[in-house]
C-alpha cells in the first residue's frame, strides 16, 4: 500500500538523505566514501513505512546528493542503496517502531536484517554494478564493498536503533497520554 503517508516519508525521507549525503566524516575506502550517515535515515524510513518507502528514500536520496553537490552518479552505489531500504522495509512489520513497541528483541531483529541488506547491497549488488557497468575489476569493488559493508552495518545498526528507540518511546508516551 502506498498512499499518502508515505509519500510524505519519501519526499522527507530523501531531503533529508540529500542533505547528509553531501556530509563527509572523512573516512574513505578505495577513494570511497565509506561513512554514510543518509544511510540511518533510510533505514528509519525504511522501519516506518515499508519496502517502497526504504528503497524510494534510499535510492532518490542518494541521486539527488550525488547529482546536487557532486554533479556525478554512481548508479552500482544508487543501487546498492535501493537493496538497503528494501532489505529492511521487507520486514517493516517486525518491528512494531510505530506502535511504539521496538525495544529489546525487535531490535536484535532489526540488526540482524540490516546486516543481511547491507551484506547483499555492498558485498553483492555493488561489485556487480561496477564490473558491469564500468567494467572496472570486480577486486576492487569487492574490497571496497567489504569496508563500506562493515562501517554501514555499524552506523546503520548503532545510529537506526537509537533513533527508533526514541520515537517508540515518544509514541508509547502519547499513547499512555
């Protein structure tokens, strides 16, 4: 289902994923910027509306930063952000964030399934995209993707987390209110 709630979550959800697409904490892998705290909001968005909402966010946030701040897209690495969103949308309903009840196992569930997207994304979808369209050594990709694989995972779990216990916690709060 998508109405307009989640349109809402996509127009913010990319605005907001533009903007700190364009924020470089300075770690990089292979020329790459490996930090992406964007990431975090797809992942937020993805747990509040669902597959469309997470890939949507991901990967029009990720073009719209690229094309907006650094007049070039790399397409294997939108990609690798639409799995992201979608792995983690997927199972949406597992973590009970707008019910305000994500706290415990729901949370270990979370990171157990974002760990798996960003594993798909970065250590198979990217490595694909770059041999594929760039024709670029699939070394290379896969050396990157491993790097990006493990500090996303880290980011995604610590950062996503924090913020969905907050607002399950402000949602429980205004329902007992």
């Amino acid at each position: 289902r998508f109405g307009l709630r989640e349109l809402c979550f996509v127009i913010i959800g990319t605005a907001v994923n533009a903007y700190l697409g364009n924020i470089d904490l300075g770690y990089e892998i292979n020329a790459c910027r490996a930090v992406q705290p964007e990431q975090v909001v797809t992942a937020f968005f993805a747990m509040m509306g669902g597959p469309v909402v997470g890939s949507l966010t991901g990967f029009l946030g990720y073009v719209l930063a690229r094309l907006t701040f650094h007049q070039v897209c790399y397409w294997g690495w939108a990609a690798a952000n639409l799995v992201v969103g979608l792995g983690i949308g997927m199972y949406a309903d597992r973590y009970y964030l707008p019910d305000g009840d994500f706290k415990g196992m729901k949370v270990v569930v979370f990171n157990l399934i974002q760990v798996i997207a960003n594993g798909c994304a970065f250590l198979l979808v990217y490595p694909l995209s770059e041999v594929l369209l760039y024709e670029a050594p699939i070394t290379g990709g896969l050396q990157t993707g491993i790097g990006v694989f493990a500090v996303n995972s880290c980011v995604v779990g610590v950062g996503a987390a924090v913020i969905g216990v907050i607002y399950s916690g402000l949602v429980s709060v205004r329902k007992k209110s």
